[in-house]
C-alpha cells in the first residue's frame, strides 16, 4: 500500500491500481476496508448516443507511484476506448487530500462524466445498528440515519431513463452545495468539491456492493480528440463534529476563494427592500377548488376579494402579508412558458397589485420556467401545433440519441423542457418576465420547477452547445439570470425572481428570495439547515408551499406538522408560510385536497404571531447573521412524525439554532412546536433570555420554552 499523511489523517491507496482504500481521520477509519473502490470512474458517450461507465481499474495500462507527497496514477488502454488516457493526482495537504485529474480523450466519443475519488463507506448508518451518519446537500440539507433511505444509485447508469432520474441529484440545483460529511463519535471525514466555477455535478449517496458510496461526479463534456483538466480539487479532509462543523468547512472555502458570492444582505443595495419587513408569504390560487377538479374561479377571485381574508389573517397573526399566487396564469395552470395575461384579464390583476401596495402589502406569481406544454391535463389548453407549425421543436432539450427530453409534472401536462441555450427560449422567458414587472409583481418565481435553479440536461447537436451535458448549461443559466436581474434593474423595480427551492450556491448572486423544499428531505432522513448555515447572511428564503409533504408524511396522521414545519423554517432564519383554502381558512400544504380538514386554525396562529414578533426583535441575528454551531443544550420529550411507509422521523419538542450579528453578539434560539410547555437544560453563560411576548424569560431559575413560543437567549 501507498501512504499519505497530513494532520489529523491517514490515507492509503492500492500500489498497483491507485484505488483509495483507507482513509483515517482523527484515529478512525471512514472507508469501508471491504470495498473494492477503483480511484476513478468514467462514463463516456458514442456517437450513437450510448453510454458506457468504464472503471479505472480496467485500464490494460495502469502506472502508480508516490512523488514526494503526492499520488500519481495514470490509466490509458481502457477496453473499446484505447485512446482514452486518464491521470490523476492525489496531493497530500496539511488539511486534507485534493484530488485533481487531467483527461486526454482521444477516442470518438464524449468523456461525459468523470468521478474521483470513488469513496466507499461501512454500509450501516446509526439506525441500521451502526455508529455513523451522513450528510447530503440536498432540500436545503439532510442527514442520513438510516442506508435503506440513501438514494441516487442512477448516478452509474448507462440507459437514458437513469439520465431522466438523476435530474433532482445535480449540482448546481436541488444539490444546492458541492460537500458531504461521514461522522461518528465526534470524528468523521469531510468530502467536497471546491470549484469556483460551477462545473455540474452530480452528488449522491448510494447503496454499492454492500457498503455505501458517497459520490461526486463531474461533467467535464470533453469532446472527441481534445483534453480536460480539472481546475479544482475534491477535497478528503479530516473534520471533528458533526454536520454543522462540515458546513463551517465549506462556508470557510466559499468565503475565501473566487467563488461569486453575492455582497452580505446589510451590504446590498440590489435586494428588494420590502423582504426585509418579515412578511408571511400567504398562498392561494384566485381559481380552482382543489381536490375537486373544479378549475374555474373561487372566492379569491376577482383578485380583490382576497383581501379581506388577508386583512383578517394579518390582525390574527400581526404581520405583514406577501400574497404569492398559484394557478394566476390566464393560460392555463402550470403551462409553461406562457402565463400572461392573468386569469381573469389585466385589469382586475392590477386593480388588486395596487390594493395590496396602497396598504403596503406585496404580491408574487409563480411560473413554470423553461418548460413547454403541449396540453394541460385539466383544462382545454393546446399548443401542439403551435409548437410544430413555429419549429419550436427544435429548441426542446434531447437526451442522447436525439430523443426528446419529456417535461416534468406529468399530472398536470404533457411537454417537453426548453433547452437553456437557445435564443427562442430567452425571448419567451424575457418577453413573460417583462409583462410581470410592467404589471409591478414584486416577486416572480419564474423558476419553478427548477428545483435549485438547475438548466435541464440536454445532449442535442443543433443548439450551439456541445452534444454533451456540461459546463455550458451553468453558463447558459447565469445568462439568463442576469439578464432578468438586469430588466429589473432597468425597469427600477424593487422585485425578484426566484426558483423552488433554495438556489445552488452558484446562482445565489442574483436568486436572492425563494420558495423552500426542505420539507422534502423528511422523506429520506433528518432535515438540517445547512443551506442556511452557509448561506443566510447572502440571501433571504421563505419556508415554502409544502407541496408533497402528505405523500411522505400523512397529514391525518400527524396533525400537528404543520406547527413543527413552522417552528423549523424560523429556527432555520427563514420568512414564514401560510397557504390558505376556501374561507381563507389556513391548510397544511398547498398538494392538498381543501376536503381534506385542515389543521386547527388558533394554534398555527398563535405559533406565527408568536413567532413574527421575536422575528422583528431579534432581526440583527436572524435577518443577515450568520448561523454558528448550536451550543448543546438538554430536553426529555420526543416529537415523532409517522411516515407513510411505517417509519418514524423523531425530532425535538424544542428545536435549536444559534446566531452571531454582524456587531458580533450572539444569540440562541429555543422553539417549541408543541401546544404544551417545555423545560430545557442549557448551562453556557448568557446575559438576558427574551420571551417571544417580550418579556423576561427563566426568572424562577427553571429554563421553560412556553407552547407554541419560543426563547431567545442573549449569550455572553
């Protein structure tokens, strides 16, 4: 074996292929010894649109030797690709090993993705009987407990459908950042792409040979007979902790590196001024009464009778209201690209634009980003031959083969998605965004459906891009976020555009308010918010629609939800979420049924109220500071939340997040979800504990967080 040491780490690699077989942090083992991790892997692309995943180890010639404290491994011969030449540096750092690679392709086919190292894992988390999680970057950040939940195996995959369903897995998108993290016992091993450029990725962890395989793998798109070298390192380092420690790495790399973070929210003069008075984003659709297939208007409709439900539910709740529309367009609902003019026409629109400005309220819309509807599935919506007799056909994304790219949200419509490259794509998206701002919509989730800002895959020929997925899809994307970015600024609006769920770190420059899907990761394993713990000083989000959580997490049977999605989302530092149903009567998530009975109405609104008001106290903590890892603190009750598949996801009564102002104070949170009182343990030092009713809290001596409430503690 071949050895590498640096402080706090030990690595080993396989003398005659190269391939990472131990790596100890801190005196523990990460990898999974069992495994047979080649170094590398490469999948490549023929001309006839078939792919093939190649193993580094299956090179005819492979050439391993140490220089000083480096790893040089070379691979070239490879079956059916014998021109294909790989070579590979493993760098021995102080902090870490970086692992950089250059590509010589001189075959006839794409090199389309590349991952190195192979990073293979003991394949029992803390809930299989073992001692270890892990965290993924996805949803805003999860951690793993649990190897039966880890998903993204397709990541491998030869066959067109694997392409289809590693969509949600790619960075940068729902995968919003390039790291993960393995961690037992206080010691663990951190894993992460350090790339200021944004090459897409694919990040996913996944069951492989009995172990499990934590995966970064880049599209480098290297062409036939040209060469690619990797400009970034992935990074194997050494960390103590846990997920939160792994998230102080990598903000510590964005911070002070060339990656294109946006100016902090104190400092920027670009961020919509009206997001930082803490408003509710309230949703509701002026159509439809869901669940029914009823799609015509409802008692939101015209426009302005919604306000008076507003009006109610602000004084409920003492806060103010950003309206933000489902089901607004006049085309049909979720038929992208088009969604201009409204439903109902332009004038009852603006009337009711004006009515929330005048009492200094705000509107948002979304829309359904570069997608193209053929038919809407519940309306008399067409434009098949629109799309055949205008050639637009030639601007759908393509999978390799040249098969068309089908569009996402197959239950609302039959389509395909818009490839980002082309200009019939941009003027649409350009010539729809500008009737928004003509009409004074502050916010325009134009993105929907670009789960994290990602450009959809596409490998077509005749787009200007190369047939391959790759850099260019980032690139093309940026583009067109600045250019919207830069229509706001021409129009003078103070506006946004955002996405579902939190951008990637890379499109946080000009994303800078957006529509959350953490919710998605009580799926899969334990929401954490990582996104925020590396991000909240650069951007603003709001807790999301909670579409699709009833599918994981039945509603019936776990009522109370809704209290702990709230509690979460502000504990996280983000704006709160209401999404109402007929009566303006408050529901559990917007992919609901409004027959289906909705949660009751005094808790949530006590909850938010409670919630609001300590919002706007402690905004120098929660509105631009950043998050600091929790200080530890003790409670007896459990919350537990029963997943439609008999699992349980069990969480504190009390959730915990702590903050550092700019002036350098700091602060930690205590909330409880629960309708009954808590009483905590926390023993660090503080000066003053606030009550949400701002009053002084933990007098008696006993540290008690009050139902449906929280405290916040000023530490010393």
């Amino acid at each position: 074996m071949l050895c590498l040491e640096g402080n706090g780490y030990r690595a080993t690699f396989d003398h005659a292929t190269g391939g990472f077989r131990s790596f100890c942090a801190h005196g523990e083992e990460q990898l999974a010894l069992e495994a047979r991790n080649p170094l590398a892997e490469i999948r490549m692309l023929r001309a006839d649109g078939t792919l093939c995943l190649l193993e580094s180890d299956a090179a005819r010639t492979i050439r391993v030797k140490l220089d000083g404290t480096n790893l040089l491994a070379g691979y070239e011969g490879f079956p059916g690709f014998e021109n294909l030449r790989v070579t590979i540096r493993a760098a021995a750092e102080a902090d870490g090993l970086r692992f950089t690679a250059k590509i010589d392709n001189g075959t006839d086919a794409f090199v389309e993705n590349f991952a190195c190292p192979c990073v293979s894992v003991p394949g029992k988390l803390i809930g299989d009987g073992g001692d270890s999680r892990i965290f993924w970057p996805y949803a805003e950040g999860l951690v793993y407990e649990e190897a039966s939940r880890c998903v993204g195996e397709q990541v491998r995959g030869t066959d067109f459908a694997s392409l289809e369903r590693s969509r949600n897995l790619i960075y940068p998108g729902f995968v919003q950042m390039q790291y993960m993290a393995r961690y037992a016992r206080d010691k663990g091993m951190y894993l992460a792409a350090h790339d200021t450029e944004g090459m897409p990725k694919t990040i996913a962890v996944y069951r492989h040979d009995g172990c499990l395989r934590m995966d970064i793998r880049t599209f480098p798109c290297v062409a036939p007979h040209s060469q690619w070298e990797q400009a970034f390192p992935v990074v194997a380092a050494p960390m103590r902790g846990d997920w939160q420690d792994a998230s102080e790495m990598y903000r510590d790399f964005l911070e002070h590196s060339a990656f294109p973070l946006p100016p902090r929210l104190s400092e920027n003069p670009r961020f919509p001024r009206w997001a930082l008075k803490h408003p509710v984003v309230v949703i509701y659709p002026p159509r439809s009464v869901r669940g029914t297939g009823y799609m015509g208007p409802n008692e939101f409709f015209p426009y302005v009778h919604s306000i008076k439900y507003l009006e109610d539910l602000s004084e409920d709740i003492d806060s103010d209201i950003m309206a933000f529309l489902p089901y607004w367009e006049g085309t049909a609902p979720w038929a992208g690209p088009y969604s201009w003019p409204p439903f109902g026409g332009e004038a009852p629109f603006q009337e009711y634009v004006d009515r929330m400005h005048a009492k200094g309220w705000r509107v948002g819309v979304y829309a359904s980003g570069l997608n193209w509807t053929d038919r809407h599935l519940t309306t008399d919506y067409d434009r098949t031959q629109e799309r055949i007799q205008r050639g637009l056909t030639k601007d759908m994304c393509r999978l390799p083969g040249e098969a068309l790219l089908p569009g996402i949200c197959t239950s609302i419509r039959t389509g395909y998605c818009m490839c980002s490259q082309c200009d019939e794509t941009k003027a649409i998206a350009y010539d729809e965004f500008s009737h928004m701002l003509d009409a004074n919509v502050d916010y325009a989730q134009y993105f929907d459906q670009h789960m994290g800002g990602q450009g959809y895959i596409c490998y077509g020929a005749e787009h200007g891009h190369p047939a391959c997925y790759g850099k260019w899809s980032v690139e093309s994307m940026r583009a067109i976020y600045k250019h919207m970015f830069g229509m706001i600024g021409e129009k003078n609006r103070d506006a946004a555009i955002g996405t579902e769920g939190a951008p990637a770190d890379f499109y946080a420059d000009k994303l800078y308010f957006n529509d959350l899907r953490w919710h998605l990761s009580m799926a899969r394993g334990v929401p954490v918010p990582a996104y925020n713990y590396v991000l909240h000083a650069y951007c603003l989000n709001f807790m999301g629609n909670q579409c699709d959580v009833d599918a994981n997490i039945s509603r019936a049977e776990n009522p109370d939800s809704l209290l702990y999605a709230i509690a979460y989302s502000f504990a996280a530092g983000d704006l709160l979420t209401l999404v109402l149903k007929s009566g303006g009567e408050i529901h559990y998530d917007w992919g609901m049924s409004w027959l289906h009975p909705g949660p009751r109405q005094r808790p949530v609104k006590a909850l938010v109220r409670n919630l609001s008001g300590m919002r706007r106290r402690m905004e120098k903590f929660l509105q631009g500071g950043r998050m600091l890892k929790t200080l530890p603190f003790g409670q007896e009750g459990t919350f537990q939340m029963r997943r439609r598949d008999g699992t349980v996801l069990t969480v504190g009564e009390v959730l915990s997040s702590r903050w550092q102002a700019e002036d350098g104070e700091t602060m930690q949170l205590f909330v409880n979800h629960t309708q009954h009182d808590v009483e905590i343990s926390f023993d660090a030092p503080y000066a003053s504990a606030i009550q949400a009713q701002d009053r002084e809290a933990w007098q008696d001596g006993r540290k008690v967080v009050p139902a449906l409430s929280c405290v916040a503690v000023i530490l010393r």
